[in-house]
C-alpha cells in the first residue's frame, strides 16, 4: 500500500513551507536579497538546514519562491485597496498611495524586491513582479481614462 500524507502531516508541511518564507522574509527585510541565505534561514525558522533543501533545493529557488509569495501580498494588498474605493480615480490614488505606503513601511525590502542587484536566475521572478505591479497601477488608470473619455 502506497504512503499517503494525512491532512495533519500537509498541515505541518505547509506550516513549516511558510516558516521557511517569514523567515527569508525577515532577513531580506533586514539585508535585502543577498541576507536571504540557508543556513541563516534556517536559524531564524528553528530547523536544520537540510530541512530548508528539502523544501528548496537551492538559494535561488529560496528566494525566487519568496519573491513570488511577496508578488502575490502586494498585489492582492493593491487590489483590496482599489476594491474599497468608491470610484475610478479613489481606485486609483488608493492603489497609488497603498504602493507607496508599504514601500516606505518596508524600504530595504522594497529595495530587495525591485531594484537590488540579483544572481540574473533571480531576474525573471523580479521582472514579474515590476510587470504585476505596473499592471495593477495600469488597470486603475485605465479605469480612470474609460470614465473620462465619457464625461
């Protein structure tokens, strides 16, 4: 009979996966990408080093992993503000004020995340991440435009 994972061992493993990103999170926060390393990730989450390897292999799928975990709460962070805006052009200033806001709250990871020099396997991630943002901006402006032009 084939093992198969019971819904407590993927409860653990996604919970560790996710200790494994705060942690890799927080060095960044703190070094930007070039603080992001294994073994220090693997301190600050409480596990062995292996451990990190069992999840990613490498230091570049580490990171990358994280810059699309951030891509993601960003987004989703710019959408909800557009979301509670009443029209167009509050959509828009509150994607653009929420943008700035989190950047400033967080200045050396918004660093890390889209201008700090990177290994060129980690370009990819980050230029994905500067296209979904621009997007987001571009989709309220957009909206803005779409109104004005019937005005």
């Amino acid at each position: 009979m084939p093992y198969r994972r019971t819904e407590n061992v993927i409860r653990k493993l996604a919970a560790r996966h996710d200790a494994i990103l705060a942690a890799a999170r927080a060095l960044a926060s703190e070094g930007g990408m070039a603080a992001v390393q294994i073994a220090p990730v693997a301190q600050r989450a409480g596990i062995a080093a292996g451990t990190v390897y069992r999840y990613f292999p490498s230091k570049i799928d580490l990171v990358a992993a994280l810059v699309e975990a951030l891509s993601a709460a960003e987004i989703a962070a710019l959408q909800r503000a557009a979301d509670a805006a009443p029209g167009p052009m509050s959509a828009l200033a509150a994607v653009i004020a929420t943008a700035a806001g989190r950047a400033l709250a967080d200045r050396r990871l918004a660093f890390a995340l889209i201008a700090e020099p990177v290994e060129p396997e980690l370009a990819g991630a980050r230029v994905a991440y500067r296209r979904a943002l621009a997007g987001a901006i571009e989709t309220q402006q957009e909206g803005v435009v779409s109104v004005t032009r019937f005005q």
